[in-house]
C-alpha cells in the first residue's frame, strides 16, 4: 500500500478520510514532509508488522468498535476492582519501556502491582524507573496482526516476565462468530503455560483474582472468590438510573398516600364539624 497524502493547510482530522479499510486495519503513522516544490504535506504510511509490535509515540493502532468496547470495559472495571489499593494501577494504551533488550510495547491494558504512585502522570511506563514490571496484560487481537498478537508476543511478554497475558480474540469462522479468551502464566522466567479453560470457556486470573470470558460480544470479569459479575460503567449508570426512577416512583407514592391521607382527615373534620352543629358529640357517635 503507498502512502497517502494531504496538504498541511487541509489537515484537521484524526484520521485520512479517503484511507481504505485496510489502513484502519493496519494502523499508520503521519509524518510532515516538505516536498521538492516547496509544499508542506502530511504523510499518512501504513504500519509495517514490526512497527505494530513494538510501537512508537504517534503511531495510530487499528482499531475497530468491538477492540474499542472491550478494552474501555477492561480499563473500567479493572481500575473500580482496584481502586481500594493503592500500589495497584490500571492503565492502557500507555507504551511500556522494558529493563531488557526486547524493544518497546503498547498493550491494550495492563495492570502493575507495588507501585510507589499510581495516580502520577505518565507518557510512558518505564520499568526501571517503576522498579515494577506490568503483572497482567490484556490484548484484544486485531485481525490483521493476528500471529502477532497470539503468537509473538506470547514470546515476548514471557520474557519481560509479565505474571499473566490474556487474549481476547473474535473471528469468523465458516459463516460462525468465535469467542475466545486465551491466557498464559508464568510457570517460569520466560516460559509461560496455557491456563486451561473451565466447562464455559472462562479464563481464571490469579493474579487479578477474576475469572474472564467473552460472552455475546462482551467482557465478562467475575469475582473468583464469590462469583458476582462486575459492572460496566454504563451499567452501572443504568443501576443507578433505575434506582433513581425507583426512588422517584416511591416518593410519588408517599406523596399520594398523604394526600389521601389529608382528603380522609378533611372529609372526618367537615362531618365533625356538622354533627357538632346539630347537638351531637362526634366522640360518641
């Protein structure tokens, strides 16, 4: 594919508009050139294998809406079911800088455990400074780099020493849509072991204590030690929608209870009142 250009003065927009599909597939990266004649022109050049793998600041990753919900939902309820530690971040899209000679990565999400301020800022996590290592690392594949995501990074975060590596993968298969999580731990310094499966294709992280799977298109993560499912944030706005309609609904009720309570206590006076007219004790009748 040839790269694709735009004249400085034109750009504007986060992505080449008149790209095929299949730089969104591929990912690129945008360079400014100037031309022979003069002209400033921005250059839009596909990602190669290589540079999808070991990615530099400003590089633009495929993406698509599946790869997009399941990694916001993983960020989102990785960093609620950490938030009450305070050496545990959560962080994603964030390029990691290793203690060893392996080149640079850009996971989707991970989660580093012992770390001295989780809540600084950070351009990039650079092991030696942390003095920690990622612990888990989730990728959701991208079907142009599928080898690579399945594959080769098996290798390289096995030997970075990262505890745990889960893949969430979708694909079809014959006319089939096939959902799969796949994880591998630590079982040694650069060799990881496949973490079987349980009976519904769901993965157990020891490290995060969840059980994870995919399910209908969604990123299902489970407390391991009593089974409850944790929530989306939009589900979690649903919840909480709902409880306000129910509490709104409720105080609606109390108040018509009241009025009919008032109406009773009005409808008692006036019949008090007029018994008391005609010679009569209300308290005796």
């Amino acid at each position: 594919m040839t790269p694709a250009t735009i004249p400085l003065q034109e750009q504007g927009v986060n992505a080449p508009q008149t790209l095929s599909e299949e730089y969104a597939e591929c990912g690129w990266r945008e360079e400014i050139v100037t031309q022979p004649n003069g002209t400033i022109e921005i250059v839009w050049t596909p990602l190669t294998e290589a540079e999808f793998l070991h990615p530099k600041e400003g590089y633009h990753l495929p993406n698509n809406t599946f790869h997009g919900r399941i990694v916001s939902d993983a960020k989102d309820m990785l960093t609620r079911w950490f938030s009450h530690q305070s050496d545990v971040g959560v962080f994603g899209d964030l390029l990691i800088k290793w203690d060893i000679d392996l080149g640079d990565h850009c996971p989707d999400a991970f989660v580093a455990f012992g770390l001295h301020n989780k809540d600084q800022d950070r351009s990039e996590f650079v092991v030696a400074d942390e003095g920690v290592r990622p612990g888990f690392i989730l990728e959701v594949v991208s079907p142009r780099y599928r080898k690579t995501d399945r594959e080769t990074k098996v290798l390289h975060y096995a030997q970075a020493q990262v505890q745990e590596y889960l893949i969430v993968d979708r694909r079809k298969y014959r006319g089939q849509i096939l959902e799969e999580v796949i994880g591998y731990r630590l079982v040694a310094p650069g060799s990881y072991q496949p973490i079987t499966p349980d009976d519904e294709g769901r993965i157990i992280s020891d490290v995060t204590g969840l059980w994870i799977s995919l399910q209908e298109g969604r990123l299902v993560l489970e407390d391991a030690q009593t089974g409850e499912r944790l929530l989306t944030a939009y589900e979690l706005a649903q919840r909480a929608e709902e409880a306000e309609q129910r509490a709104e609904e409720e105080r609606q009720r109390a108040e018509e209870a009241e009025q009919r309570a008032e109406e009773e206590r009005q409808r008692a006076k006036r019949l008090a009142d007029f018994l008391q007219s005609q010679g009569f004790d209300p308290d005796q009748i």
